[in-house]
C-alpha cells in the first residue's frame, strides 16, 4: 500500500493527495493484473513505466505520473478539476 493509503478507507474519505496516490496505486494494480507490469514492489513508478511496451500505455501512464509526482510528493494543492482529470485519465488506462 503505497504511501500510507489504508485499502478499507472509500477512496472519497481521503484528502485529495491521498485519493491522487490511491488512483496512481489502483493503476498500477491493474497493468500488473493484466500482465503489463512486473509485482516487483522494488519498482519506483517511473522505473515501472519503463517496463510498459506499449507505446501508448506507456504514454498514458507517464502523463498520471508526471501528474501525481508534485501532489503527493511535494505540496502541490489539488484543485477538483485537477483531482477529476486525474481519475478521467487513470480509467482510460
């Protein structure tokens, strides 16, 4: 669970840093359910986006990355809109 982000707690109740780190999380799950990524929690997320061989995907995924970096690992504030492009993005993934 990354960065502190408890799975029994509806995405909805947490602050938008954690609800943008859940997303980016969730994402990952994914691409590793479907075979797109290694399970190597060893990874960091931009090591994991290497390893994605659709160019696409690649893409698509690099773009939540860059997206989430200032968020939940600096104090970039998160604005609604922000928060719902984010989730519109993760689902397209």
């Amino acid at each position: 669970q990354a960065l502190g982000v408890k799975a029994h707690v509806p995405i909805q109740n947490l602050s938008s840093k954690q609800q943008i780190a859940a997303i980016l999380e969730q994402v990952v799950q994914r691409l590793i359910e479907r075979k797109l990524l290694p399970s190597d929690p060893a990874l960091t997320y931009r090591q994991l986006q290497q390893q994605l061989a659709n160019p696409h995907d690649k893409l698509a995924y690099a773009h939540l990355v860059t997206m989430a970096e200032p968020i939940v690992y600096g104090n970039h504030p998160v604005e609604a809109a922000m928060l719902a492009e984010y989730q519109q993005a993760a689902q397209r993934l």
